[in-house]
C-alpha cells in the first residue's frame, strides 16, 4: 500500500513538471508573437508580468494562509536571505534573461540554450562533490557543448548564425535556470508554494521594474494584447512556475530538469507550427545534440541510484543551503 502511495506521488510529481515544461513553452512563444507585432522589449514584458503574476499569488495566498504565515519567511535570517537571493537570480532573473534571448532570437532557440541547465547542475554536483565526472557526465557536456556550437555558428568558424547578445543572455538564461531549480526546494519544503512564488516575483519584479523602467515603452492595448499577456500571466507564470516547483519538490531538481524537457520540444514544434520559424538541419542537429543529454542523465543518474541511492540529494540541498 504505501510502495502504492509512493508510486502514485512520484506519477504526480512526473505529471505536473511536464505540464510547467509544456506552460512555459507557450508563454515563450506568446513572448515572441508580443516582441513582433507590438515592438516593445523584455525590459516591458517581464517586470509587468511578474507584478501582475506575484499580485494574483499573494492575493490567493493571504486569503488562504493569512497574512502571517504569508509573511513568516521574513521573521527568520536564513530564510529571508534565500528569499531575496531567490528572487533576484532565480524567479527574476531566469525569466528576464530567458525573454531578452527571445526578443534577440525566437522562443524555440532560447528555450533549447537555456535548457542547458540540467548539465550546469550535474557540473555543480561534481565540484561541489570535489571529484572526477563519471563518463556519462562527461558525455552530456560534450554533447551540450557540440550541440551549441552547431546551432550559434552552423558550422562556420568565425560566423555566429544568431547574434551575440542572444547567445549571451541565452547562456545566462541557462545559469539562472539551474540555480531557479535548486535554491528555493528548502524554501518550499518550509513554507507554502504560492506564498513563496508570489512573494519572489513581487521583489523581483519591483526591482526589474526600478531598473528596467517599462513605463518608458508606451504600448498600445489591444485585444490580442491582453490575451497573449493573460496566457503568459496565468499559464506560462503562474501555472507554470507552480507546476513545475510543486514536481521538482517531489521528484528532485535533476530529474524534474530533465522532465522538462517538454518545453525545449514544445517549443520548437509551436515556433515552426504557429510562428513560421524556418530551422536549417544545423539548427536542428544542434537541437538534438543537447536534447540527447536527457536520456543519457537520466540513465547516468538511475544506475547511481541503483548502486548507492540518489546522488543528486547532496549537491541539491547544498546548493539550497
């Protein structure tokens, strides 16, 4: 009965990772449809996405948990720090630099460099851990680095098929996804999920919002506006960012990283289907180099379970720390 119970909370932990995965792929490619016909910036679309995300969560949760428990995660140092740190590289950050990477390329190709991060995370666990990569890890990095370079430069050494600002923010993109996966698991282990997800998208949004000054890009509304916003708002932030954390909470940072990777897939088939998004076959040989890095993590990763119990649980909660 309980393997049962187990089984059934790990399906559930499965199923609401790949629905995050899956959300933010669409709010990239309404990203990219608002960054087209309306010509504004991440510097418009982020910190007003964040504030109206955070003022939706924190409404449901002071109604929910009540105003003390929302804001107990202030009352203790520790807590408060990781609060802040998460807020500004991890929910912040991530999504700031995920959509500059959009606005400078498409939603397919800074959502495939960005899920680099499953690599950057087991790169972590090996220094942290102070030893020698095990070949599998090995691999992956080869495989992410090739897969990289074939899709920035196509083959032609000293020519960039993307420009490298894209490559830039696509790269950090990658670095604040990995650390958006791992630091707030004590957090959330803590505290309410949607307390601390709307409590992290208020400070970063307040300050994206100080630094990037949307009010300076005026917008013309439409309907077709609020409606790509509304999807990025509800299904690719908020449903997406809870998605995701409620599963990585149960299945574990590294396997809900790669879970993930409905996002980069839905991606791709969303931008050649509804955006007209032409791939060349570097592009996608460049994809699936990076992609392939999921099978083998994942089968890396259950043989060391098999020997020793999960190895991810150390680095992650390190990192967390």
């Amino acid at each position: 009965m309980e393997q049962r119970q187990q089984y059934g909370s790990k399906l559930i932990g499965f199923l609401l990772t790949l629905a995050g995965g899956l959300l933010w792929a669409i709010g990239g490619a309404c990203g990219q449809r608002i960054f087209e016909l309306y010509h504004v910036s991440s510097d418009w679309l982020v910190p007003i996405r964040l504030l109206i995300s955070s003022a939706i969560l924190l409404s449901f949760s002071f109604y929910k948990y009540g105003t003390q428990q929302v804001l107990q995660v202030f009352s203790h140092r520790k807590d408060r720090k990781d609060l802040i740190l998460f807020s500004l590289l991890g929910a912040g950050a991530s999504q700031y630099t995920y959509y500059t990477c959009i606005q400078y390329s498409n939603a397919a190709f800074a959502t495939v460099i960005s899920y680099m991060f499953p690599v950057l995370i087991l790169l972590y666990g090996v220094v942290l851990t102070k030893r020698l990569p095990k070949p599998y890890e090995l691999v992956s990095v080869l495989l992410v680095t090739a897969g990289a370079f074939i899709c920035t430069t196509h083959l032609e050494l000293g020519v960039l098929s993307v420009s490298p600002i894209a490559i830039f923010f696509g790269l950090l993109a990658a670095a604040t996804s990995a650390y958006n996966t791992i630091k707030p698991q004590g957090l959330l282990r803590t505290y309410p999920l949607m307390a601390i997800m709307g409590l992290s998208m208020g400070i970063s949004g307040i300050v994206l919002t100080i630094l990037c000054r949307p009010w300076r890009n005026p917008v013309h509304l439409s309907f077709e506006l609020i409606l790509l916003m509304s999807v990025i708002i509800i299904g690719g932030t908020i449903f997406a960012f809870c998605f995701f954390q409620a599963g990585v909470r149960i299945v574990g940072g590294l396997v809900g990283g790669i879970l993930a990777a409905v996002e980069p897939v839905g991606a791709v088939v969303i931008a050649v289907l509804f955006l007209g998004v032409a791939f060349t076959s570097e592009d996608l040989i460049g994809f699936l180099l990076i992609l392939s890095t999921i099978p083998i993590i994942a089968l890396g990763q259950y043989k060391e379970e098999k020997k020793q119990g999960s190895p991810e649980a150390s680095s992650e909660e390190a990192l967390s720390k």
